[in-house]
C-alpha cells in the first residue's frame, strides 16, 4: 500500500473513549468500535475516575459513556468534555431510556442518546452519524422526546383528563410511578396480582404507550399523577 495512501487512511481515523463498568459490555462495544472503519478505540475507562484522567491527559474525538458507573455519573463527565471546550462530541450509551435521563445528558452536552440494546450495525452507525455533526438517537428516546415537546392543548379540552383513567387505575399507576413491584400494589390495594397487570394492560392502552416509564411521562404530563405526592 502506498505511504500517501496509508497516512490517509491514519489521519481519516476518529478515535473514541469509552466509559463502561460492565466487563462484558465493555468488551463487546470496544470491539464495535475496532471493527467500525473509520473509528479506532482511545482508551477504555470501567469508572468515573479514570475516565477523567485520561480526558485531561488528551482530547479524544468521541467520549461515548455510560451513565451509571461505580464512582459517579456519566454525566459528569459530558460536562468536563464541555467545559474543556475541545473537539471531544460527547455521547450516552446506557440501558436508561427513561425522560429524566435523557433530559439531563442533553442538557449537560450530550449530542447523541442510544441504547445498550442497539445492534453493531447501529451503534457503528450512530458514532459515524455524530462525527458527521448528526445528533444520533435511538428511537425509544426520540419517542420521549416527541412526548416531551407535544403541547398540552392536543388533548381535546371537552375531555375530562381525570376521566381518562379509572380512580382504581390511577392508585395503580401512583404505586407503579413510586417504584412499587406488582406484588406489592397488589398487598396494598387488596386485589390480585393478575388484576394489577390487567390495570396495567388498560392504563397502557388508555395512553397509548408500552412501558411504565411511558405511562408515568404520560401521566404526569397531562396532569393525572403527580411524582412528589
């Protein structure tokens, strides 16, 4: 291979650090990253603390992080990378899909979301879509976000909001929001645990969406529940 041709090559790679506990999971996107062309692995970082150091020992084009890690939040980091002001696009890969974190990573810099769940393909992709100034994000988040920015005023005013949902579905969905197994919403309303998932079956139809952390965005959204009650 030419020497002009193979510094081509060398100056097109983008390199990426990479922020995840889990040993299995670390090594299985370390070799996402290696086996994407045009990406080439930084460094690898299983806490908070490490993945500091190497932040300020060198800028890496693409700091792609997990949240929750043994010694902090990866969100701290997201921060540093913005501060630091360089070149480093910041990324969250995590299993936590839920409004909260993915309002808080954006807020703090964050320029792409995506899930653990996601194939090599797309994690592939969705590096190489950031590096190409995209904002890659899984589709579950961009649902969230949709949610998030439709305006109160699309439910019809000549519906009663309190009146979506039954008075025994909203104690269910209460418990559910607290963070209550179905076991124990069943203990604390007297009723069976197939009834408690039957609720649960009408409350996700009833608002349209297919998990809990749905159906509590949506709910305290149009005023049904509220989180600090």
């Amino acid at each position: 291979m030419p020497a002009v041709f193979r510094r081509f090559i060398l100056v097109s790679m983008s390199s990426v650090l990479l922020v995840e506990d889990d040993e299995h999971t670390r090594k299985r996107l370390a070799g996402i990253i290696a086996a994407t062309q045009g990406l080439t692995l930084h460094g690898v970082a299983g806490n908070l603390a490490d993945a500091r150091t190497m932040l300020m020992k060198a800028s890496p084009d693409v700091l792609l992080t997990d949240l929750g890690l043994p010694d902090g939040d990866g969100i701290d980091l997201i921060k540093q990378v913005r501060a630091i002001g360089g070149r480093t696009e910041a990324m969250v890969i995590s299993v936590f899909g839920d409004e909260n974190h993915v309002i808080a990573a954006l807020r703090a810099g964050a320029a792409g979301y995506i899930l653990k769940d996601g194939t090599t393909e797309h994690i592939g992709n969705a590096i190489l879509q950031l590096l190409d100034g995209g904002s890659p994000i899984s589709p579950r988040i961009a649902r969230y976000l949709l949610k998030l920015l439709k305006p109160a005023a699309e439910v019809p005013e000549s519906v009663n909001r309190s009146s979506l949902l039954s008075a025994r579905e909203l104690s269910v969905l209460s418990a559910v929001a607290k963070g209550f197994t179905y076991n124990e919403i069943a203990d604390m309303l007297n009723i069976s645990f197939h009834t408690v998932s039957s609720h649960v079956k009408h409350i996700y139809r009833k608002l349209e969406v297919c998990s809990r952390s749905e159906a509590v965005f949506e709910a305290v959204n149009l005023g049904l529940i509220r989180l600090d009650s």
